[in-house]
C-alpha cells in the first residue's frame, strides 16, 4: 500500500484505488483546534459561514481563509489547524482517504489519467495544499460519495469508487480552467445560466429567476448573455425547448397535445407558433415526417 498522499506520481505507475477513513460533516463555532496531520489526504469543503486554516509548510505557517463554496484539499502529512473565530460559526463536509491497490473491476487512477490529462496534471503536483472556488459543481458530487459510504460502507464497494473518480475530474478540470484562464468572470456566469436553463426548461422561467440563480442584476446578465452567446436569454431557452420538443416527437409516443406541457410552453398555441418558427412545419408534421424510433409496447407484446 502506498502513504495517503494525493499528489505523488507513483499512482500513476500502478493500479491504485481509494480507500476511504472518515467522512462526516460538522458544525464548529468559537473554535481553535491544535496543529496536528494525518496520513491520509483531506477535502474540507465549506458549506456555510467562514473559517481560516493554518498550515505549517515547512515550519513557516501560512493562513488560508476558506468561505462558503470554496474548499481545500490537504495532502497526508501536511500539519495543519481549523480556527472559527470567536462569536463565529461554520458548516463544513470532511472526507479523509489514502489508497490501495486496486482489487476488482473498479478502473485505477492511473486508467482515469490516461484519459484525462488534467487528473493526471492534478497528482503530479508538489504543493502541500490546493484551494479552489467551486462553481456548484464539486458539493454535488462529494455529498453523493459521503452518502453512499454511510449507506453502503468503505469496504470496496464500486459506486463510491466510481464518485470519486468524477470527484476528481470534476477537481481537475476546475484546478485546470483556473490555472488556464479559459473561464472568465462573464464565461462562469454564461455556462452557470445555460445550466440552469437546461435543468428548468420544463418549468416557467423568466430573466429574473436566472440572475437569481447566478447572484447578477437582471439588466446585467441578459448584456453579458448576449454579448457572449448573440442570443437573449428568452430565445436560448425557447432553442432548447423547441430542440427537446423534436426529440420528444420523434423518439416517443407522448400525445402531440401534451409536448408543450413537457418543454415548459403554457400555451398550446403559442407552442404551435414557436415550433412551426422554430421548424417551419408544424409539430404534426415533423412527427409525420420523422422514421420514428419510440417504443411499441402493443408490438412487443405481439412478438412475444
């Protein structure tokens, strides 16, 4: 077995997997913990508040000041210190995890970095510590993989393996757009909008309810859409409903009369005017038109 480090070249010459020693979350107010370190490697992700962390490299101390969204991975060995402040609080999620020889199917680390060079630049750092922002991206993720150890356990199950093999992707891809400078302020807030956008369409949604989402002015944002996309908001989100209807009029048999209720459009009219816009035929005709692919249960139960 090799030690607990993250950051060291040798997972990439074997075939190593995670092994899992502590997960929890907790809830520190007015606290001061003594320096200590571990052999392990430790993600402390803050999910509300704020709070600084000392760590002593190479007998210098140096303060990191972690708030809501942002986290920092540990590597084994490194002395460290959490302090809340007094009067102050903090929630954050703990996950501690060295590594073992695979055994099973689960892919190695050394699989995952052959095909992502950016998780294979992340293990070959030298850095003691590694701070990042998360752009709503790892928490997701690293909750999943906390709940499912809870419920299943440490003892080589696969799906833990396989969430954090995307937890780290997901970590190494973001250290990499930092570390690039591809993703500008105005880019973040773009792509976070788009997102929304695809995971709400079936929904009623308005300019407001994205600069919500996204912590921007109204006025604000749509200038920054467009100027990035050459759409509106409005017209981005009418594309990927109108897309979504084409799909769902071609690959199933949902009734031609519901489709706008699916993709978010109150109207049924109004539905029929975007699409024909949207298509130049009507929904009718493009699935009239279409070698549809939908299932025909009556036709499998015939074939039986």
């Amino acid at each position: 077995m090799v030690n607990g480090s993250l950051f060291q070249q040798v997972l990439l010459n074997g075939d190593y997997a995670p092994r899992f020693y502590a997960y929890y979350y907790k809830q520190w107010q007015d606290y001061q913990m003594p320096f200590h370190q571990h052999n392990s490697t430790e993600i402390m992700y803050m999910i509300s508040g704020e709070c600084h962390i000392d760590v002593n490299e190479r007998g210098r101390e140096k303060r990191i000041i972690l708030r809501k969204g942002e986290f920092v991975i540990l590597d084994a060995d490194v002395s460290h210190r959490l302090i809340v402040d007094k009067d102050s609080s903090c929630r954050m999620l703990n996950v501690e995890f060295g590594f073992a020889e695979v055994r099973g199917p689960s892919p190695s680390l050394r699989q995952i970095a052959e095909e992502e060079a950016e998780v294979s630049s992340l293990l070959g750092l030298t850095s003691p510590y590694l701070v990042l922002s998360d752009h709503e991206e790892v928490y997701p993720v690293l909750r999943s993989l906390v709940l499912e150890l809870d419920q299943k356990g440490t003892d080589g199950k696969m799906l833990p393996q396989l969430l954090f093999i995307q937890l780290l992707v997901t970590i190494a891809r973001l250290l990499q757009e930092r570390e690039s400078g591809d993703v500008l302020l105005s880019e973040l807030y773009i792509k976070r909008s788009v997102d929304f956008l695809h995971q709400n369409y079936d929904r009623p949604i308005q300019v407001k309810d994205v600069a919500a989402e996204v912590n921007l002015h109204p006025g604000y944002l749509h200038r920054v859409f467009r100027r990035g996309t050459g759409r509106t908001i409005t017209d981005y989100l009418t594309a990927i409903r109108m897309e979504k209807a084409k799909m769902l009029l071609e690959q199933t048999d949902i009734p031609i009369h519901e489709i706008s209720d699916y993709v978010g459009v109150g109207s049924r009219q109004y539905f029929h005017m975007l699409f024909k816009k949207h298509t130049a035929c009507t929904p009718v005709e493009y699935r009239l038109s279409r070698d549809r692919k939908a299932w025909n249960y009556g036709q499998i139960e015939d074939d039986k």
